[in-house]
C-alpha cells in the first residue's frame, strides 16, 4: 500500500517543495492486532476471565441452593429466608451472565449533518459498510457489531429476519422514499474475519444529524448511556456549533465524565489555504480544549489535548480501500501523510481509551456484583456453619447425657431387681407361714365351724347328700371367711407397700415423661385379696356317714372293742403317719374305751380275760358255748351281780336307744364329718399355704415385671433417641462441612474477583 500511494502521489505532485514524495505509510492498527497486543484486547481478555469467574460463580450459587434445599428441614440452622435468599442468587447470576455475554466496547458518533459520521466508522471498518454522501445521508440509527457467521446481514428493530445487508444503503439513506424513523435502529451485522475491530467486541453507533431533531434526550436514554466513548465528528470548515454542545452538555449531566472525542474531519480543505494552517488549528484546537475541560468539565487539560484530531475520514477510507484493491487510484492532496498519521494515532488512542473504559464500566459493576453475591453466601454459609457447629454440640453433649443415663438406669435396674427379689422371697415366705399357722387354728376351731350349720338334717339318703353339698359349701366359705379376716388386710397393706416401694424405686430411674405409666400400674380397683383355695367338696368327697344305731355295751362292740385294744396305739400312730387308712370310725361315736372310764385296772383286765373266753366260745361253740360262758359267770361271779349288771345293762341299752334321735343322728354325723374333714384339711395345709404364697409372689412379680417393661420401654426410648441424635449430629457435621466448603468455595470466588480487578481495573486507571 506504501508503494501504491508514495506513487499515486508522485504522479500528482510534481517537484514543488509541497509535493515532496511522501514516506511509506505503516499501519500501526494492523501490526498491532498481528502481534495480538491491541489495546481492546484487554477488554477481550478481561471479558473471558471474568465470563468464566461467572460461570464458575453460577455453579457454585447452583450448588449452594442445592445444599441449602437438602438442609431445608434443619429449621435450627437454617430458614426459609436464607434459602429464598440464596434462590434469588441464581437469577442474579443469570442475569448477569447474559449481560455479559452480550457486553460489548460501544462507540457513539454523534454530529451534525454530512459532518462525515458515516465516513469515519466506514474507515474505521476499512470498508464501506455504512452509507455515506453528499447532504443528509443517514437518517436513522446505524449499529454495527460483529456477526456470528460468514455472511452480513441486518434486522431491523422489532423484527427477528434477517435482510440483506446491501439493503442498509436504501433504508438508512436519507433519500430513501421509504424512510425509517430517525429514532428506529438498524443493526448491522459484518462477519468478524472482515473487521478487526468487530472481532475485538467494538459496536459503532452512527447517528442521524443532531441538527434534526429535537429529541435529544430520547437519544440519550436509549443509545447513549451504555456507550463507553463518544465522538464528536466536527467539520473542520467551520466551528464548533451550539447544537452540537448542547447535546454533550445533556449528554455529561446522564452520565459521569463520559469519554469523548473530538475529530475535526475534513482537514484535508486546509491544504488549499496553507498560509492559514497552523492559525486555523490553533483555533479549533482551542476551542474544542475548552468545550471539554472548561465547560463539559469531563476531562483535564492534558487529556483534552489527546482526545482532539484533524483527520479527512474520506482519504482515509480510500487509502484503505485502495490497500485492498477495492478502489481505483485517487490522488491525495498535500498533507495526506500527516493527516493518515494522525488518524491512526486517533485509531490508537480511541482503542486504549475504549478499552479502558469498557473494561471498567462494563466489568467493574459486575465484579463488584460478584463480590457482593459471594460475600453474602459467604455469610449465610458462615453462619449455617457456626449454628450447625453449635447444635452439633450439643447434640453431642446430649447424646453424652442419654448415654449416662442409660448405663445409670441398666445398673439401678440390677441393684433394684436383686433387692426386689430378695425381698419378693422374704414375704412369699412370711405369706406362707401366716397361711399355714392360720388355716391350722382354724382347723381346730373346726367343729365350732360346723355346729354353725343349721341347715335341718335328716337321714334319708337323697336330702343327706344336698346336706352334704351344703355343709361343704359352709365350711369352705367359713374357712375362707376367717382366713380373710385374719390376713387380707395385714397382707393387702404389706402388698401394697411392696408395690408402692417398687414404683417408687423405679421412678427414680426413668425419665419423666414415663413416671405417668408407672402411676398407672400401681392402683388396682380392688385391693390385692388371696383366694383360698380349699374346696371342701372334692376335699371331703369321700365321706361316708355311719347312722346306725349301734349300743355301745353291746357284746359285739364290747368284744371288737377289746379285741382291738391291744393295737390300739399302733392303729392311732399309724392313723398320724399315714392319714388315707381307715377314715370311718369304727364305733358311730368313735368314743375312747368306755370300759377303763367306769372299771378299775384289775376289773377291767377280768373283763379281757373273759371277753376273751366269751369270744372263743361264741365264736366256737355258738349257742352252747355262749350257756357255757353265762354258766361259768353266774359261778363266778354270783348271780345277783349278774341279774344287777343286766339290769344295769339293759338300762343303758334302754337310754341308748331311746336317745338315737335325729338330733343325735345330726350330732354324730358333725362330729363324723369333723374328724374326716380335719384329717383332709391338714393334709392340704402345706399345699394351700404355697399356693397363697405363690399368689403374693405372681402378684408381686407381675407388678415388677411390669414395672421392669415399663424401664425396658424407656430404655427403649433412650436407645432410640440415642441413635437419632448420633444420626442428627453426623447430619450436622455433614452440613457443617459442607457448609465450610461452600464457605471456602466463595472465599476463593471473591479472590477471583479481586485478582480480576487487579489485573484488568485498578492497573489500567
């Protein structure tokens, strides 16, 4: 290109001393993007770190709201506003994400009609995207930013399709017969390989004459305040004009110390009047310095003075184009080079001034954003953590106390139930010597028990057996009777104690909340009565009564009477040692020898003596033996001892049977019954005494078998609550450590930032 424009100037200068030929011309712009150390890509750069810082940030906020999700039915180290919180983040990030991925270094031109606007961004581009002209060209808001793909192409506000891009010239144009409306925007997409500067993420904003229109604020509002860089194409040909300070003062009060340039195009007119040059400069130099430090106030003195340019837009874009071979040859009047060089100088210090801007207003906010979104999760997770900490704690330190409670209760348990048992066996033995010592008094009390019956008696068979059933009935009940009254209460009192004694000493080790079961154990409806079990009727069921009249002198009574004198003792001992033989007298009163009560020894042995005689000649000679023996007697004895012994003898007979009344039936059969029944119940005195003490020890072992459930379902309940703290404590652990790298993960997201601003905001001020 060089070589292409040193000779298209020769050709038209000539050897005068202005048509010098001119050194080749080097383009900063592209030797800096070969060499990748552009300016804007530190926006590029900074744009990536700090879209990958979000992505990471989005991902941990995901995270966050997932653990916080998981921890929601932990109210004691977290609530639902914590969570609503952290919730909000994820549309925060998201938010921002898109912001991001959108965010771009915006340039605004803004100036007067046919001031060259266009023709500036078009060299810029080095092509003519935009068109341009003579007079009033644009008549609408013109974006351009980098397209996505290959192709070019641009839509219209309010619509998503796609045009041609060659259509730009025709609805954009001012001469168009279909004009936009001149707030309307069109967005131009040119394919980022054709543009550098698109590539870099620069979007250029063509402007309609600020001279048309009166909506300036309108403009403001909804093109300017996110430009990062304004500027202010001027015509060179003229001055400054009121219209155009009008709309950067408006501009300066929306924003703070905007960035703008000032580029006075068309200098290349000043090479027709070169005596005036330097005068002329100086003038709008001075001017322009002025509108930016003095009155905008947006800029020092030494800014001011970087931020002015004399260019011609027009040669630049030729030069560019005929760089390209997209134009013909076109001669450049004098001063091209310079005004090339500081056109580019103008390209070099937009960018490194857009760059820094951009990267601050577009980036600085959102880090801050960040910081403050990992700052605030830091916080919560902070203080889920040191709650978590705390109920773990405690937990813990509960978990402890169940634990020594439980052993506590286990030990007590032992202590209490070997003294229980103890003192179970100590009373079921007491019970079963009160038992036996009482059923024995009254058992000797027995015939009183039965003279009680006075039920009428008679003989007949079938009314002797309902007696019978009767008189069973009365005795067991009276026995029963009088046991009662003789124990129940003593041993319902000391049944009572036991258990009152046993509740308590189980109270004392369960917890609270169950001491209300162990109440209810004790109480009973009734007190606490033995059943004495005697049952007479199977007792006494083998009883057979002996009603018939027998006299008591009579021969055969005397003769078995003395015929069993001599084993009566061995009879009576083996009675006592064996009380299943004979039960039924063998006399119907079962009285003692009647003969030693009215005869003295010696008499008495005479009558054995001849009891015996009698008895051999009875039973050995019948009829003649027995006149044998009452021979023998009237020889002995004399007959009138005989006549008044049988006179005596059949008085008594005489009484006897005059006295075998009912009332003597009834007598001798209590006094029958009385001697079997005494003989049945002391055989069953030992037995009823264990089975009344069995009675005290099921009662008392079923109170402190319940009583020991009772601790077994609180120790239960321990055990239970044991494992859920364990398990609420290792939950909370969980929590607290994920908690601690949710807390960490946003400390180390929060340093991100803080590298990201050290690196691309605090060392580029």
């Amino acid at each position: 290109m060089a070589a292409y424009i040193n000779r298209t100037i020769s050709l038209m200068s000539g050897d005068g001393p202005h048509n010098r030929p001119i050194a080749p011309l080097a383009d900063t712009r592209t030797t800096r993007q070969m060499t990748d150390n552009s300016p804007l890509q530190i926006f590029v750069k900074a744009k990536k770190k700090i879209n990958d810082i979000f992505v990471e940030i989005d991902d941990y906020v995901k995270d966050t709201v997932e653990y916080m999700h998981e921890i929601e039915k932990q109210q004691e180290i977290i609530n639902p506003e914590k969570v609503k919180q952290t919730e909000d983040f994820v549309s925060k990030v998201h938010g921002i994400r898109d912001v991001l991925s959108r965010d771009h270094m915006k340039v605004a031109f803004f100036g007067r009609t046919s001031n060259g606007k266009s023709s500036v961004i078009n060299a810029m581009l080095r092509d003519k995207v935009l068109p341009s002209g003579i007079g009033h060209t644009t008549n609408c808001f013109l974006q351009v930013e980098g397209s996505p793909t290959d192709e070019p192409y641009l839509i219209l506000e309010g619509s998503e399709d796609h045009c041609a891009v060659d259509s730009v010239g025709q609805l954009a144009h001012a001469l168009c017969k279909e004009k936009l409306n001149e707030n309307q925007l069109v967005r131009v997409f040119w394919p980022r390989n054709r543009c550098l500067l698109l590539r870099d993420d620069v979007v250029f904003v063509d402007s309609p004459g600020v001279d048309v229109t009166p909506n300036l604020d309108e403009w403001i509002d909804k093109y300017c305040l996110d430009a990062d860089v304004f500027v202010l194409v001027a015509n060179a040909e003229s001055t400054l004009m009121v219209t155009e300070k009008n709309f950067f003062h408006k501009v300066s009060t929306r924003l703070s110390k905007p960035n703008i340039f000032i580029l006075n195009n068309r200098w290349d007119a000043s090479a027709n009047e070169p005596e005036y040059l330097d005068q002329v400069r100086r003038q709008h130099l001075d001017r322009a310095v002025d509108f930016l430090v003095k009155e905008l106030k947006v800029c020092s003195q030494k800014e001011a003075d970087e931020r002015i340019f004399f260019i011609s837009a027009k040669e630049a874009l030729q030069a560019r184009l005929a760089e390209r071979g997209q134009s013909a040859t076109t001669p450049f009047t004098e001063g091209f080079q310079t005004r090339y060089f500081e056109f580019q100088d103008f390209e070099r210090k937009f960018e490194e001034c857009i760059s820094k801007s951009a990267v601050k207003t577009k980036f600085e906010q959102h880090s801050q954003r960040g910081k403050l979104i990992a700052t605030q999760l830091r916080e919560i997770l902070d203080s889920i953590y040191t709650d978590a900490q705390i109920s773990k704690e405690d937990r813990l330190k509960l978990r402890k106390e169940v634990h020594d409670k439980i052993n506590h209760t286990e030990t007590q348990l032992m202590m209490i139930t070997q003294e229980m048992k103890q003192k179970i066996h100590h009373m079921v033995e007491d019970v079963e010597q009160r038992v036996s010592k009482a059923l024995n008094d009254e058992i000797r009390r027995l015939s009183t028990l039965v003279d009680e019956f006075n039920v009428p008696f008679h003989s007949d068979s079938v009314v002797l057996n309902v007696y019978k059933k009767q008189l069973h009935s009365h005795v067991e009940a009276g026995l029963g009777s009088n046991l009662r009254a003789r124990l129940s209460t003593a041993l319902a009192m000391n049944m009572e104690a036991s258990q009152r004694e046993m509740t308590e000493r189980m109270e004392s080790i369960i917890p609270d909340k169950n001491k209300a079961s162990a109440a209810l154990i004790l109480p009973r409806r009734q007190p606490f009565e033995i059943l004495y079990r005697l049952n007479c009727d199977n007792l006494c069921a083998d009883f057979h009564e002996d009603l018939e009249f027998r006299f008591s002198w009579g021969l055969t009574s005397i003769i078995q009477r003395f015929s069993n004198g001599g084993s009566g003792l061995l009879t009576l001992k083996n009675k006592k040692e064996n009380p299943h033989n004979s039960i039924v007298p063998s006399t119907p009163t079962d009285m003692v020898d009647t003969t030693r009560l009215f005869y003295p020894t010696s008499v008495a042995d005479d009558w054995s003596l001849i009891s015996r005689i009698a008895m051999l000649g009875v039973s050995s000679q019948g009829t003649m033996g027995g006149l044998l023996l009452a021979g023998f007697l009237f020889k002995t004895v004399g007959w009138r001892i005989v006549v008044v012994t049988g006179g005596i003898y059949g008085c008594l007979y005489l009484y006897e049977r005059l006295t075998w009344t009912n009332k003597a039936k009834e007598k001798a059969f209590k006094k029958q019954y009385v001697g079997h029944a005494t003989r049945k119940l002391k055989m069953i005195v030992d037995l009823t005494s264990a089975n009344c003490s069995h009675q005290v020890q099921q009662e008392l072992s079923g109170t402190f078998a319940r009583l020991c459930h009772l601790v077994d379902e609180a120790t239960g309940d321990m055990d239970v609550q044991l494992k859920k703290l364990e398990h609420e404590a290792a939950t909370l652990e969980n929590a607290a450590g994920r908690a601690k790298v949710l807390r960490n993960k946003a400390n180390y997201l929060a340093h991100e930032l803080e590298l990201f601003e050290d690196a691309y905001l605090k060392s580029h001020h």
